[in-house]
C-alpha cells in the first residue's frame, strides 16, 4: 500500500475485502452517518467507533502500514465490514477521518502492535547480524567464500573423474570381476569420494559394493545402478 499518511483509493481498500459480500457491507458503512470520533494520524493509524444494534460503538482501528485491523465486532472475517467502511470514508472523503490525537482505546492497540513490530526487527537485524559475521566478529569475505567454493568443485570434479575411471574399469573387465574383487575395493573408493567431498557419489559406491553378494540376477543390478552412477557422475 501507500507511504504512512497518503491515503488511498477506494480500490485499494476494497482489494483488501475477504468477499464480495464484505466489499458490499462495507460500501454501506462508508459513510459519515454510522461513524463518530473517527480520525488518523500521520504515522499510518485511521480510528473511529461506528453504531451497531447495540448500546456501545463498535471501537475500529486501522494500521496502514501494515495493514492490520482490529475491531470490537465479533465478525470473523478478516477485515471485517467496519475496517472496510471506515477506511473506505477515509479514502473517499479527505474531510472526513482527519488529523487528530489517537484515542486511549485504539492507542492501546498500536502500542502494542508497533512494539511487537520493532522487536521482530531487531532480532531479524540480529539474527542477520549474527549469520554474516566469522572469526571474531569479522565480516565474512566473499572473496575467500568463492575461493572455497571453486576449491571443492574442484576435488568434487577430480572425485567425479576417478569414479568414472572406476566404472570404466569394471566395465572393460565384466561384470563377473566384481564379484571377485570383494568389498574392499569398493570402500576404498567410497572412502575417496568422501575426501573429495561428495558424500552422495560416496553412498552410491557403498550401494554398488553390496550388489554382488545380493543374490541371483545381481549382475542385471549391477550393471543398471552403474548406469545411475555414470548418469549422476556426468551430471
């Protein structure tokens, strides 16, 4: 919405309406007849009590700048047809709902909204300020971030590699040989890939080294997760 003090357009206020039957109920209360001590601020706040079928007005405050609403109605909607019909006077009627001293009831209800409000942003500033400081207090250093960055792509390319002269291997000498080769090989290369950083090859390595001793048909297995393999390898 608009800056704190400008007001807006009542389409504006009516996009905010949960309904059509809510924009319908609050075009009827947009009016100056249901409304008395209505006003705002500068700071974003539009107030003002409208009649109901009761004794005692309906007490309706507005935070522009959220926009939040609160209401003494017992409507469940969201902004109900009072919030809409008072920001829809103040919309149209740059008379009506002007500058005034925020009344205790709806001063209330800002207080403790804008000090929920300044909270929150200051543990966001805090959470940001701790999350972008290493070593001390120091700023982290994109330079020496990208450095590390190309450092491990470099031996995940170089782990990527060997894996691939791997399967090459395995395939040029059948199938058959990893059978005779055991687990050890296998983990052995597992265990490369880990200090090459890629503990995704790594697990599939591990999968691949349990392959010969699953049982009939394990050579069909074997050549289809080496297929996966190559396939995440390459990619």
């Amino acid at each position: 919405m608009n800056a704190p003090g400008v007001r807006w357009t009542p389409e504006q206020v009516l996009s905010l309406a949960p309904d059509a039957a809510s924009q319908k109920a609050g075009n009827k209360l947009a009016t100056a007849g249901p409304w008395s001590g209505a006003g705002s601020d500068g700071d974003g706040a539009v107030w003002g009590l409208c009649k109901g079928s009761g004794k005692k007005p309906y007490q309706t405050v507005v935070d522009t700048t959220g926009p939040a609403y609160s209401c003494s109605c017992p409507s469940r909607k969201f902004p109900c047809k009072h919030a809409l019909g008072l920001l829809l006077l103040w919309a149209g009627d740059e008379h009506a709902a002007g500058h005034g001293d925020v009344p205790d009831w709806a001063g209330q209800w800002l207080d403790g909204r804008r000090q929920r409000a300044e909270k929150q942003r200051e543990t966001e500033a805090g959470a940001e300020g701790a999350g972008g400081t290493a070593g001390g207090g120091r700023a982290a250093d994109p330079a020496a971030a990208h450095r590390r960055a190309e450092r491990r792509a470099e031996r995940i390319t170089a782990g990527a590699t060997e894996l691939e002269q791997r399967l090459a291997d395995l395939l040029r000498g059948g199938l058959a040989s990893a059978d005779h080769g055991g687990y050890g090989l296998w983990e052995e290369t597992a265990a490369r890939m880990v200090d090459a950083q890629a503990p995704g090859l790594a697990a599939r390595v591990r999968e691949l080294g349990a392959i010969p001793g699953s049982g009939p048909g394990w050579h069909v297995r074997l050549l289809e997760e080496c297929a996966l393999v190559h396939l995440l390898d390459t990619a």
